[in-house]
C-alpha cells in the first residue's frame, strides 16, 4: 500500500509540473475520486504551489538581471571618459615637461650625441668586444 501511495503521489507530483499522458490523467482523476488522502494532499500542494507564485511575483520584475548589468556598464562608460577626459586635459601639460627636461638634459651635457641627450654611459671596451676578440689582438 506504501509503495502505490508514492507512485501515486509522485503521478501527482508529475501532473502539477508538465502535463501528463491521457492515460495517467484517467487513473489520477479515479484515484482522487477513491483516495481521501491523495485528494487532500493535491489540496495541499495546489495551495503550496499558489502561494509559491505569489511570492515570486514579489521579485524585482522582468529584466531586473538586464536592468543592472545596462547600469554597470554605464558606470564602466562613465568612468573611462572620466579617464580618458582626465588625462587629455593634462597631456600637454606632460608633453611641455618631457620637452623641458630634454631640452635641459641637451644643455647641461658637453655632447651633443643621442647618448649624451639621454644620460646613457659609453660602453667599456671588454664590454663591447668578446673574450674571443682578445685573443686574436697582436701580443
């Protein structure tokens, strides 16, 4: 009896969910008209189930997922204008001070040479020749 009751009850179960085969609508509807428990039990999860969309009628409405990823990436627009807007208001300011220490750099060296413009130190000489370059020098 136990085991009929449940697959009675999951045919219920089924039934409320997807519409079932007009086969099983006979058998429920027999059953519901034999079984007080089974009646009282689709009472049951009808009333639960009326409830539950009550409840998620409640909610933050349709698009709400939509509604706030449109907001994020406004504020991620937003804020990269308020960069890019940032940053182009100071450029030239940036540009004079580079063209400032250049021209600094050019008269305070003695040389008028790429290296000397940018503070690079002439390379040694064991560093630019190899070891194999000694060798064949004259001794």
């Amino acid at each position: 009896m136990n085991d009929s009751f449940s697959e009675h009850e999951e045919l219920l179960l089924r039934s409320l969910d997807a519409p079932v085969s007009a086969q099983d609508r006979e058998k429920l509807t027999a059953l519901m008209q034999s079984e007080f428990a089974l009646r009282r039990q689709s009472d049951q999860y009808s009333r639960i189930r009326e409830m539950m969309l009550r409840q998620q009628s409640d909610s933050f409405g349709p698009f709400f997922a939509e509604r706030i990823i449109n907001q994020l990436k406004q504020r991620v627009n937003e804020i990269d204008y308020l960069i890019f807007f940032f940053f182009k208001k100071y450029q030239v300011l940036v540009v004079g001070v580079l063209v400032a220490l250049l021209i600094a750099n050019i008269l305070l060296t003695d040389q008028f040479s790429l290296r000397a413009i940018f503070g690079l130190d002439t390379p040694a000489t064991e560093d630019v020749y190899s070891i194999d370059a000694y060798k064949s020098l004259p001794q």
